[in-house]
C-alpha cells in the first residue's frame, strides 16, 4: 500500500486521474443531513476541489523538488476550447454585478472553472497512456457500481415518481436525471473502446460495462438522457460506417456488440408492453414515452418554463438576469407570460411546486447569461466540435474519439430537457473527460508538413516557458483551496439547515442553528424561509416577514409561500402589505383559485368589497366548487368548511382542496386569528351566485 501511495504522490496525475469517478458516487452515499429545501450542492464540489487541489499540490511540490518541467502542450484547436470557455467563465463571474443572488452565480462560476481546470489535468492525463487506462477503468467500475445500485432498485419494485403513471415513491437513482446522464455519456465513451480494443477481454469488458450503462440508463426512466444515449450509440454507428478508419478492428465483435444491445434493449422493454396488469408496478422506457405529449404535465410544463426563460431574455436580452438566477426570475417571468397568454393551459400549472430550473440548459443560458453569453457559450461548442472533426481526421485511435465525441453528442441532446447538465457537477465531469480525450487525441495525431502559423508557435512558446507553466499551476491551485473553502461554507449552511429542522422540538436551539447556517450562506432562500416560518411559529411575526420576504423574492416561488408571507404580513397589522403580496402572486398564478379567494379576504378586510367580489367572481369562473370551499375555509375555520360541504354538494371539502398545502396554510393562520368575521357584501356574492 505504501509503495502505490509513493508511486502516486510521484505521478501526481494519478490522482485526478484515478480518483475524479468518486465525485460521480459522493451523491448517493450516506452522510450529513440535508434540508427539505435545498440548497446550493456542495458535496461533489468539495470532493473535486479536494482532488484538483491535492494534484495541482503535487504538481508543484515536484517541480520544486525535482525541477520535473510540468508539461501544458495545447494546439491550436485545444486553445480555442479552452479560450472560449476561459471567457464563457469570466462572463459567469462578472455576471455577479447584476445578478439578485450574486452567491449562486458565484457558484456557477466556481463550478465552470472547475470544469476548465479538470480538463487541462484530464488532457495531461490522456497524454499518459498507463494513467488513461487506469482513469477509464476507475470510471468503468464507478460505471458498474452505480448501475449496479439502480438495478436493485428496479427489481425490487421502487416506484417513479411522475403524474402520468400516478406512481408516488421515488427511489434514489431511477427518476433522477442527474445519474442517468452520466450513465448516457459513458455507454458510446465505453462502446469506442470496446471497438478499439485489441485484447478481447479487455474489449468484452468494455463492451459489457457499454451495455450495463445503457440497462441503467433505461432503468432510470428519464427520457431525454435515454434520447441522448439512443443519439450517441446512432452517431457511433454511423460514424463506423460513414469514417473509413473508424472501422472496428474485428466485424464479428462489432456485430455482437450491436445485437447484445438490441436484444437488451427488446428485453426491457417488451415483456412489460404485453403485461398491463404490471405496468403501473412495473414501469418502463416505452411507457414513458407513450406518455409523451403536449398534454402530459411533464412536458407541458417544460413548455412554460421554457417561456419563462424566454420572458427572462426579452427583458434582459443583452446581460441576463444573472447566473443560476432563473428561481429568482420566474416569478415575474412568469408573471409577464401569464398577462401575454391568459388563456394557455400552461398558465394554471405547477402553482405548488419550487421552480429552479429551465429544464433546458440552453434556455437556461439565454436566459441567465443574455446574448453575449449564448455567443460566448456557441464559441465554445463551435470550437469543441472543430477539434473533433480535426481529431477524428488525425488520431490514430479514432474509436475512441468517435466514441468521447458521442458522449459529447448524448450530453448536448439530454441538455434539451433536462435540469441538471452543467448544473450536476457529474454530468459536468463526465462532458469534460469526453472533451479532454478528443482534445488530447487531435495533438497526438499527425502532425501536419506544412510550418505552423504563427499565432501557433507564440502559444506553443508561452505554454512551455517555465514561469508560465508554474505560475497556471499555482493560481490553479489557489482557485481549488478557495472553492474548497466556498463549498465548506455552503456545506455548513446546508447541515445546519437540516439539522435545524430536526430542533423544532427545541427552538431556541433550532434558531441557533438557523443564524449559523445563514452565516455559511447568507442568500440561501430556503434557509430564510424556514428560519422565517419558527419565528412565525413562535409568534414573533416582525421578525420572520423579513425572512420569508427575502426567501419569495429569491426563488421560494410557489402559491403558498406567498400565502404564508401574506398570512405573516397581515398579523403584523400591515394589511396593506399583505393584499400587495397576494396581488402579485394573482398575476404569478391568475389561475390559482386559491390565491383568488384568498386575495379577494384581503381585499374585504381593507374594506375594498367591490374589487373583492370581483376577484371572488374570477375564482367562481375557473371552479365555482372550489372557489365556494376555499370561501368557506378562509373566511370561517375548518368545521364551518366541513358543515358547509355537507349541506350543500356544490361545496368543495378541504379534503378536496389544492394546493393540498396551501390547506394547512390557511388551517394555521385560521388558528393563529381568534375571530373571523366575514365581510357580509361576500355572503351576499356566495348566494347571489348559488342561486
């Protein structure tokens, strides 16, 4: 043991190279608490903040010791990647300045350099053959243990959730895009390598861990990282086609590859069609296809968040609201969607549910980033896909070009609708290795006769100066010891939140933890939120308005906290305040019944009875039932409801009620008010309108 440490503390790259798969685990193992709202992710970053600084560490101390040159060769092609996602980068952090949360932009900005240093190790990585071989084969096993886990999760019967197969539980890895992209851009990465393979155990290996990757993948039920894996594993075949030294070494194997994969593929899938007794026990893939439309909730509401997104750009279309600001711009967006297009479906969607993301990382970077950014971010995949057309003119070992560049391919098609991409640090990682080793693989090609031009050889001549190559290593690794310390900071504010939330028995202790969390991270909205929701508990009302104001302000966005913002104001004795909140959430969610009945109370109780009827009588239009129990639930209390339900059909029960949240919403305010006198002109309107 001792000897393997020695030999990799001597070869620093081992550990990047090595050990960058476990940040691909860190996720699913046991460890400290989390919120129920979280927050900023923190725990992959740390891991790859511990390694890149742990390496860059070693990369120094050997070139002091032993004046060992550290070697940073990039072509021309390499350094327009890595230019144009340097000023991709610099933009992420200079949209700090405008940004309503400038600490998730930050933390964008973290994770984007991140990836850039992660790729330079990864490329010096690839240009050592035995360390290559060892990270593909720690990746492979990563690849396998994760798969592993998500199997035994199918079989032993977890439950998806989605609102189409009206399943309820939700396991660990199946439904959760963030493992089944990983999974998408391994399968063609370990497919090039089963081709290219000269040995045939190592080649059945890889084939093997290919196919458990895409078996995971399609366990997962996530459709547009399957979208992506199906689009990779097309783009390599086509590629072995259409690309002359791209063929496979030996057809048979190619052959059986092939097979094994559409025997699978049938085997999953199939069964499951022919027994519809267990197909809501037992979902698939294909059933989660055939769901697929516009009317289905989980692509509908993709529609709206895309035109929110859109919302964002038009009213900043230069700038951006800022990076990893879209929870913070929805509603206003969201808000302005609703005014242009009163009568889409989409407006009465997903009222009770926090929106973070565009489940579309291009939306997301329009929106976040502005035009400047799209360009900047086009600039970068433009380069990344010149060096790989160059790279699979050059290389000598183009499968597994072919291969990195489909699981590059799979990674931009899962982008198209999903909530993670550059967001999940290990999504990130995987798209980085994939572009390191195309990277790597068009400089170690042939190089061309003619001289190089000029602009070339002025690189070539910075990057192998010693000043320069030391001093990028060790800003290199004063950036990992500061984001080590930027994801500690969010690790606290994350533990102490949960732990927090586990004090409500005692809480005096609980606000301790809360104060301590918000000084990990001071613009954590949900932090803000339940610290604001005990104050409000302990009936110190002045003191959490300030904190449930920031957290709806900054991405708490749905119907109920604005209710519960609302509730607070008006116990404060700031009625005013409180039919201004429930005003705009009304143009956030116009269709919300709830929010209507319960803004036209506000609008009795300040004495405005004729706006109130008239936000009544919106709510009676969209669901007269539900508008009469809403009434009943908010302007009596919860037994009145129930009374009146009983007496009358056209009176929807609390039971029956939605948001089912916004119920107790209103069940703790109706506590909280000792007499509820409902305004007679609303009586009136409730039998004007029964009759």
């Amino acid at each position: 043991m001792l000897s393997h440490i020695k030999k990799a503390i001597s070869e620093p790259l081992c550990i990047v190279g090595i050990l960058w798969p476990i940040v691909l685990v860190v996720p699913y193992l046991p460890g400290p608490p989390r919120p129920s709202l979280g927050g900023l992710s923190w725990r992959q970053e740390s891991v790859l903040a511990l390694l890149l600084g742990i390496t860059t560490a070693l990369l120094l101390k050997r070139w002091r010791t032993a004046r060992v040159p550290i070697d940073i060769f990039l072509d021309l092609n390499s350094t327009a990647v890595l230019a144009t996602a340097i000023l991709f980068t610099l933009w992420i952090f200079t949209s700090i300045l405008w940004s309503a949360n400038p600490y998730s932009a930050a933390h964008f900005a973290f994770q984007w350099g991140a990836y850039i240093l992660f790729f330079i190790l990864i490329r010096m990585v690839a240009a050592r053959p035995r360390v290559l071989r060892a990270s593909i084969y720690s990746l492979g096993s990563v690849v396998w243990l994760l798969g592993t886990a998500c199997l035994l999760e199918s079989v032993g019967g977890g439950a998806l959730t989605d609102h189409a197969l009206r399943l309820t539980a939700k396991p660990l890895m199946r439904g959760f895009s963030g493992f089944s992209e990983t999974m998408a851009i391994a399968t063609p990465i370990f497919i090039g390598l089963a081709l290219e393979m000269r040995k045939a155990r190592r080649a059945a290996l890889c084939g093997a861990t290919a196919l458990f990757a895409w078996v995971a993948t399609l366990q997962a039920l996530e459709r547009a990282p399957i979208l992506g894996a199906a689009g990779g594993i097309l783009l390599i075949t086509a590629g072995t086609i259409a690309i002359r030294s791209a063929r496979p070494r030996m057809l048979h194997r190619a052959g059986l590859l092939a097979f094994a994969f559409v025997l699978i593929t049938v085997l999953l899938v199939a069964p499951f069609t022919l027994r519809n007794a267990d197909s809501q026990a037992h979902p698939n893939a294909l059933q989660r296809f055939q769901t697929t439309s516009v009317a289905e909730p989980g692509t509908s509401v993709r529609l709206l968040f895309w035109m929110a997104g859109w919302e964002m750009f038009r009213a900043h279309p230069f700038l951006g609201v800022g990076a990893n600001n879209y929870e913070v711009a929805f509603p206003w967006a969201r808000a302005r969607f609703a005014e242009a297009h009163m009568n889409s479906s989409l407006v009465e969607m997903n009222e009770d549910l926090l929106t973070q993301y565009a489940h579309n990382e291009y939306v997301q970077i329009l929106a976040e980033l502005g035009g400047i950014g799209v360009l900047l971010f086009s600039g970068f995949c433009f380069a990344l896909i010149m060096t790989l057309w160059r790279a699979l003119c050059r290389a000598r070992r183009p499968l597994l070009v072919l291969g990195s560049g489909a699981g590059l391919f799979s990674f931009a098609l899962s982008s198209g609708a999903s909530a993670f991409s550059f967001r999940w640090v290990g999504s990130g990682l995987m798209f980085f290795f994939a572009a390191a080793i195309v990277s790597q693989f068009v400089s170690a090609g042939k190089q061309r006769e003619t001289e190089e031009p000029l602009p070339k050889r002025v690189i070539d001549m910075a990057l192998k100066s010693p000043i320069f190559a030391f001093s990028s290593v060790a800003c290199a690794f004063a950036f990992a010891v500061l984001m080590l310390l930027w994801a500690g900071a969010q690790g606290t504010n994350s533990v102490m939140h949960a732990l927090a939330q586990t004090n409500n028995g005692s809480p005096v202790r609980a606000e301790k933890l809360y104060r301590s969390a918000l000084l990990g991270n001071p613009f954590d909205a949900g932090t803000h939120y339940d610290f604001g929701s005990l104050l409000y508990q302990q009936h110190r009302v002045k003191e959490a308005i300030p904190h449930l104001r920031y957290a709806v302000e900054h991405g708490i966005n749905t119907s109920t906290s604005f209710a519960s913002l609302a509730a607070a104001e008006e116990e404060s004795g700031d009625l005013p305040a409180a039919e201004q909140t429930l005003a705009y959430a009304v143009t956030v969610y116009p269709h919300s019944v709830f929010l209507l009945v319960k803004h036209a109370a506000s609008l009795s109780r300040l004495g405005r009875s004729k706006e109130s009827d008239g936000e009544f009588s919106a709510a009676l239009l969209l669901d007269a039932r539900s508008a009469r129990g809403w009434y009943h639930l908010i302007n009596f209390d919860i037994d009145a409801a129930l009374v009146a339900a009983q007496q009358d059909h056209a009176i929807a029960t609390p039971g029956e009620l939605l948001p089912e949240n916004a119920v107790y919403v209103v069940l703790k305010e109706n506590e909280r008010r000792l007499n509820i006198a409902p305004n007679s002109g609303w009586r009136g309107l409730m039998h004007s309108v029964d009759n």
